[in-house]
C-alpha cells in the first residue's frame, strides 16, 4: 500500500483540528484513497503546546524549505492564515511539484489569478474547499457536481461570527456590543473582530465564489462591502415589522445584459426564505441556476473539525484523482 | 476535439428536459470537459410527440441493442424509470463497457449490490446522483467531498410530493384529499400517487442513502414504512401545539453500538430545526457526522431541468475523470 506523504505549514487550532481529524477517522480515510496517509512534518514554532494529542517532536521544522524541498512529499496543506508568508509558500510548494490543499480564505482571494494559473503551470492540483463555508462542501458543487448550470446568482451568509451577533440581537433583544461581547466570551469572534464585523471575510469568500461561478476574478477590496457595526435594535425593529431578519450577506448577480453585480452588506431576508432560518453561528450559501432553479448549502462555517472535514476531504481528492 | 458519444434509453418529462438542457448549456458543458457532447441515440417509442425541441428522427431506436452494440456510445443514460427493463438495460450497458448515469432510484435501491458489482467488474463508472434528492448534489458530496467523516445519521425529505401535501395542510387548514387533488393538478402527483404518498418512494432513496453512508444494503421493502395517508387536521394542530411540524422524514442512525436503525415515517419537527423550513415541494437532507457536526442540503427534488442538472453533472464527472 501507497504512503501520501503531507507537510503541514501551521499548526494553530486549525493545523491541530486537522491532525486530530485524520487519527480519528484514520481508518475510513485511508480505506477510501486505498493508500496510507500521513502528515511527516509540520512548521510550527510552537513545539511545546499542548495540543490535547501526541505530535512526534522530529515532525516539527522552522524552516519551510525542509518541506518544500522533501521529494517524498506529496501533499502540502496550508493552515497558517493570513495573505503573506501563505500566497508565497503556496507558490513555493506548487514550483516544488507538490499538491496544494489551503483553507485560506484571504491568501486565495487575494492571489486568486496567480495560484490557480501556478498550479496549471505545474500540473499539480489546487485545493480550497474550507475557504468558503468551512465544512459546506459548496465550492466542489458548484465547481464540478452541479456545473452543467449557468449560475445566475449567489447569497451567502458566510461569516459565523456576524451572523451568530445579529442572531443574538434579533433573537435576546440585546445591542451590538453586548453581542460581540457575548460572541468573544463563546469564541465566536476574535480579540480583533474587524475582519468579521467589516465584512472583509465575507468579501473574501464572495470573491472566490464569484471566481468560480462567474470566471470572473474580483480582488476583495474592490468589492463594496459593509459590515454589521451599524445595525442597532432600531433596525432589527423595523425589519421585523417588514417580516425580515437581518443577514449580512454576500450576494452576486449575474443581470440580463451580462454585467455582474457584487457587493456585502446587511440585508433583509423574509422569514420565510431558507436564508432567514440559518442561525447561530451556522453558514449557509443559497445559489439560482437555469437548471435547478435554486440550491442551498447549510452547515458549520467555521471551527477545527469541520474545517478539517474539508481539508481532509481536498486531500482524498488528490489522492483519488491526480495519485492513482 | 474528442466527441463523447450518448446513447439515451427514454425520452418522456426527464429525457426530454436532459436533451433540453444539453441544448441550453451545450456551451459551458463543452467547455468544461473539453469534448464534444453529443447525445445520438435515443430508445423511445413515441417518435411524435411534441417535445418543444427538434429532435432529429433518425436519432430514434426501438431496439435497445442498437444502443449497447454500438461501439462509438461511450456513456449510456438511463431514464426509463420503473425497476425492469430498467435494471436489465443498465446491467447490459455496462457489461457492453458502457459507462451508466441513471435517475432511476427504484431500479438502483432494488439491485444495488448487482449493479454497482457489475460496474466494478467491467471497469466502467455507474453515476445516480438524481436518484435522490433531484438537482441537490447530495450523493456525490457523501461519497467524495465528505467522505473524510463518520456519519452518524440522516434525516432526509426526500419526496417532494408529500412535502407539498403536508405543507398544504399545515398553511392552508385543507384536508389529505383535497391536498392530494391540489398536487395532482399543480402536476406535484401522479395519477396514481400510491409510491409517493405510502413512503414508497422515500424508502428507495433511504435504501440508496444508507449503502453510501454507512456500506449496508437494506433492500427497500426491508425498510419499516408508514406514508402520510393517516394524516389528519387533527395530528396537524397537536404538532403545532407542541410547536413542531409533520414531515416524511427518512431517518437512519447508526447507534453507539454499531446498530443501524432506519425508517420512513411522518415525524414531528421542531419549528426552529432546518427541515421545518423546507416548504411546498423542495427536498432536503440533513446529516450528522463526526467532524462536520450537521450539514443540510436543500433544493428541488424532481422536475425535468433540475434532474437533468444530476444527469449532466453525472456526464461531465465521468468525461473529466473516466475519458481524460
């Protein structure tokens, strides 16, 4: 039996959900890729953390050239977060020959020409899948299984942290800060919750959307995006009187005459439509196609083991399809 | 350019809204597997009936063996619905070193074990991603994109005429029958609703559902059954004190012990729980599993465009992977 061999590039709460996932489910992988698979080294300064599992110390390096310069490495998966050193080191590994599974959303939506035409040019495969909707297997959908579509239009609630805010301003009465607060007490929302509560992730995760549904690419900071800092009990109100909640949502709309119209924002949603019952911190991604008419992807946007379930899940398609 | 070449057993609703659909997105389908698709024979009796689309008449077959001996056919799709000839035509595709894409889930829920064996044996693909749950990429995301978990359980709504039945009858206070007569003008039921309103259908998709999940084949009538047919006002409004509303689910669960229990059944669901919100006749299919926690899928479940959406992903799957 085959070994796949994977470097790891981060070992942060995502790197470590992404361990823990591959031994738990060891077996039922490693059946379905008919092959070994192993994680051999991993950069992480940070050694001695306790990790709630048992990591070999001589699987760590500082130097990410041990792995993009290991021949037996088949496999690199990106965990570090953030747009730079990751674009480069996703470059590197691909120049290297090695596959490429990442679940960074800003490193992607950032480089999004320059990575995937990298990975044409080395033959080797490029995979996202937890960038947009964590676990939501939505970008392979909408990339191969439902494909014979023309896409028409795109809505996504795609950031957990905004949507778990506004969920609890709708649902307790309470006002934005005492939301965040609760948001950052439950782990939901970061120190710094500006990424999320701009409304920079989601215009992340809709430029990737976009790119793949549309062939068009949008860089992030050319999308007009608002986030949720505004939105008082007045506003929560006053939607509840029109039969909405409010959304923050991603939204792309392909109009007649061919001109794409993109943009994040608070948004009223009637109660009745699928998008309204997506709660909590739940993601959910709601698209219109000349064939199926209307499709909605719900689930886990974020948190180890389910963005883990996507990466792992990038992984065996690799080792199915590029590494028989 | 290679053509890939398609031999098309049926062409009533779901045959003629594939050949439709070919025709609409010929552009982007070509484009994305890099081939010609060109569907150029046809297993129909009725060769006049007005379809709205031109049809060239020496595309028409009444003999299927004009379809299996012809070494240029690639790919067969099987549209015949009901479980023979059906199960024998596929069986016979396959052993002919034809590649299979079927919507039929009563032919694969009742020879499961033979016809995926039989595709293993002949080195050929056999794709049913219409087979439950219509245009929702449900099938595919199980078997691959997902596949790095455990499940654990599934609740599916996966009869869209039922769906529409009980929504009916919770929103608009009318009885069974006179849902029943509404779904059956509005072209939601059949004539003879019986597979559809005794759970029959439901049991066939679950069947299919459970061999992917959990690699058991449970026969469908070995599935413990109950249809919507004894539902009344009555059981409405007692659902709807206990804030929950009646839906056919199909369940499975795998308990701790290793049992798998599974069952169709009117079930009571909490207003708030994602299904609640899966109205008229859409499907949905919610799953628990050890990494993901929950995902739900939604999107229609029949309907000639929206299941040739299923049988054209199915095509361009095996044309990307099986004929590169």
């Amino acid at each position: 039996m085959k070994t796949i061999k994977i470097g790891l590039l981060g070992m942060g709460n995502i790197g470590t959900g992404t361990y823990k996932a591959l031994e738990m489910n060891r077996e039922e992988i490693e059946a379905n890729v008919n092959a070994k698979v192993e994680i051999v080294k991993i950069l992480e300064k940070d050694v001695t953390r306790d990790r709630g599992i048992e990591v070999p110390a001589e699987k760590f390096t500082q130097n990410p050239d041990d792995i993009f310069n290991d021949p037996e490495i088949d496999i690199v998966i990106e965990l570090l977060g953030g747009i730079e050193p990751a674009a480069t080191f996703i470059e590197t590994a691909m120049n290297n020959g090695k596959h490429v599974v990442t679940a960074n959303k800003a490193a992607v939506a950032a480089n999004y020409p320059r990575l995937t035409e990298c990975a044409k040019k080395n033959n080797v495969r490029f995979n996202y899948e937890a960038s947009v909707g964590g676990a939501i297997p939505i970008l392979t959908s909408l990339k191969d299984t439902v494909r014979a579509n023309k896409y028409t239009e795109v809505l996504g609630i795609v950031n957990g942290t905004t949507n778990y805010i506004l969920h609890m301003m709708g649902t307790e009465g309470i006002s934005y800060e005492e939301a965040l607060k609760d948001a950052q007490e439950r782990g939901f929302a970061e120190a710094d919750p500006t990424a999320d509560v701009e409304g920079i992730d989601a215009a992340n995760k809709l430029s990737i959307l976009i790119a793949l549904m549309f062939g068009k690419y949008i860089h992030p900071n050319d999308i007009p995006t608002t986030g949720i800092t505004e939105i008082t009990q007045e506003k929560i109100a006053e939607a509840k009187e029109n039969d909405c909640v409010i959304k923050l949502i991603a939204h792309a709309t392909l109009k007649d005459d061919g001109e794409l119209e993109y943009e994040v924002r608070p948004t009223y949603i009637r109660t009745y439509h699928p998008l309204a019952g997506v709660l909590a911190e739940f993601n959910a991604v709601y698209i219109k196609a000349n064939l199926v008419g209307k499709l909605m992807f719900y689930g886990p946007g974020a948190g180890p083991l389910p963005t883990a379930s996507a990466v792992l899940g990038d992984v065996m398609e690799i080792a199915r399809t590029a590494m028989k």
